[in-house]
C-alpha cells in the first residue's frame, strides 16, 4: 500500500505556514523531526499516518538510545503532537496516539539573569553615557535599548526591528509584533518613554537617519540595527558598569525582566501575554522563581513557622 505520509506531511507544513504563519525555520524545523519520524517508522514497517502510541514510544527510546538529549527527544514530541493533532482535525485520524505520551524527563534548566541591582548599574551606566555629549546619537540610542528591553522582555529580534511610528505614539503602551506576526500590547515605564523620545529628538537631527523606517536604523541589508551589533555594545556596556561580560546578553535582560516580575508579585499568566509565548509551559521555567517567593511567604507568614522561628 502506497505510503501517504509525505503527502500528509506536506499538508501539515502547508498549514502551519498558511493558518499559523510558522517562521520558515520552525516549519523547516517541523520538517526536519517529522521525516526523521517517519524514517524510524518505516523501517520498522509502519507509516506514520498510521502509528500507534507504542511505535512513537519505540521511537522516542530509539532516540534515547542514540544519545539525543532529553530537550531533543521532547522537540520531537512536540511537532508529533503537531502532526497528530492536526491529523485528527483534519478527519484523517480518529484518535492522537500522543495524547497518552509522558513527555521525556528533563533537568530544569535555570535562565540566566541579572540581580536587580545590576540591571540597576546597567542602566545607570547607559543613562550616563547619554548624558555625557560625546558620541551623543550612539549612545542615547544604547540608553533607549536598554530601557525599552527591561520595561517590556521583549525579543532582541523584536527591539531592534522597531518601527520609528512608535515615536508618534503617545500613550504607555506598545504595540509589538512578535513570532507568527502575532501582536502583543506591553506596557513602557516612564524612565523608557523619556530615553525613547530623547533618542528620537537625536535621530530627527540626523538627516540619514531621519527618513528611515526603522527606530533603529542601520547601512545594514536589513536596514535596522543588527542584534549581532547591539549584543556587543551591551557587552561593552556591561564591562564599564563593572558587571561581568560573560553573565550579560540581550536574552539575560529579557530573562531578568520575567523573573523580577514574577519575585515582585506578578502573574505567571500576565508574564506570558508580556514576553509573547504562545504557550504556559514556555514561561515555567521561570518557576523556580514563584518556588522561591512561595517558600519565602510560608517561612514569614504561616503561624506554625512563626512559632518554630520563636522556640529557635
């Protein structure tokens, strides 16, 4: 019988492009971890079409065998839930043989963040330099970066790729797009709302750069500022304000912005919608966190706590 899971497969990939507007690196991504699936399948004389829980465990033990990390044995999971999923959608299968899959075991892996003093220096740092007159238009466009980074978690891709319409908005929100051309509304504190528009009142007086689309632009093929580019400056940055360069990244700053978000009260759910995951799970590794100031809550507000506290 003539395999259709290539067909499917295509239909898939068709879809997630179309109704989902997958980036192409996640469809080839999607790609790349279904027809290795199937490979694994059919040489084991089963089609993916028709694959039963038992064969996808084979083939996540195969995985396992082949020493694939547990964080690549559960990428894989995922886009066979995808894949499942959308079969079963579609009619094309009565069931989803994931459903009943434990996803593989895996060490938590803790983000990399700055305290909030540090970030505190950072800024300060940049905030300075703005205000030193040397280099003038370079560095009120790092002081914008970084406090426009901090008051959102927005993407390093997604801050540099800012439009310069943002300079005519007048209210404390933004409007980001994000992954899938999603957008998100982030709220601006104040301190970023004054570096922006210094930065901007510095770029309309630079005639190359006042025609730009971009809020950041750049000579390069992009036209805005290269995350490549800006990482470095953060680095040069972070050396002056005293922080080890090794511990900073635009990723840290956006990992610092969830955590102490979360260690100062906020919903993790509200922390989602901010930092644009489409899914819950994406933002639980900041858990430790909630983990974290839970403990501490019970250590200084349970009466039976207290007590122990007092007999020590």
């Amino acid at each position: 019988m003539t395999d259709l899971s290539e067909a499917h497969l295509e239909a898939f990939l068709e879809m997630m492009s179309a109704e989902r507007g997958a980036a192409v690196n996640t469809l080839q991504s999607y790609e790349r971890d279904l027809k290795d699936a199937l490979s694994f399948l059919r040489s084991r004389g089963t089609r993916l079409i028709t694959a039963t829980a038992d064969d996808l465990r084979s083939y996540l033990s195969h995985l396992a065998g082949e020493g694939f990390k547990s964080s690549s044995q559960a990428r894989r999971l995922s886009a066979l839930r995808q894949f499942y999923k959308f079969l079963y959608a579609e009619g094309l299968r009565g069931d989803d043989p994931t459903g009943i899959l434990d996803a593989p075991k895996k060490g938590r892996a803790l983000p990399k963040t700055l305290s909030i003093d540090d970030v505190s220096k950072l800024i300060g740092q940049a905030e300075a330099e703005a205000k030193s007159g040397d280099d003038a238009l370079s560095k009120l466009r790092m002081h914008a970066l970084i406090e426009l980074l901090y008051a959102t978690g927005m993407r390093v891709s997604e801050l540099v790729s800012l439009p310069a319409s943002v300079l005519s908005q007048n209210g404390r929100f933004l409007v980001i797009r994000g992954k899938g051309n999603k957008e998100r509304l982030v709220p601006l504190s104040q301190a970023a709302i004054r570096a922006m528009r210094a930065y901007g009142e510095a770029l309309r007086e630079k005639e190359d750069g006042a025609d730009s689309p971009w809020l950041f632009p750049s000579y390069g093929k992009s036209g805005y500022l290269p995350r490549q580019v800006f990482a470095r400056d953060l680095k040069g940055l972070a050396a002056r304000a005293g922080i080890r360069v090794a511990a900073i990244s635009p990723h840290v700053l956006r990992h610092a912005f969830a955590s102490h978000l979360l260690a100062n009260g906020a919903d993790l759910r509200a922390v989602q919608e901010l930092l644009g995951h489409s899914d819950i799970s994406t933002t639980q590794i900041y858990t430790h966190v909630l983990d974290e100031r839970l403990h501490e809550l019970v250590q200084n507000h349970h009466p039976l706590a207290k007590q122990a506290k007092k007999q020590d």
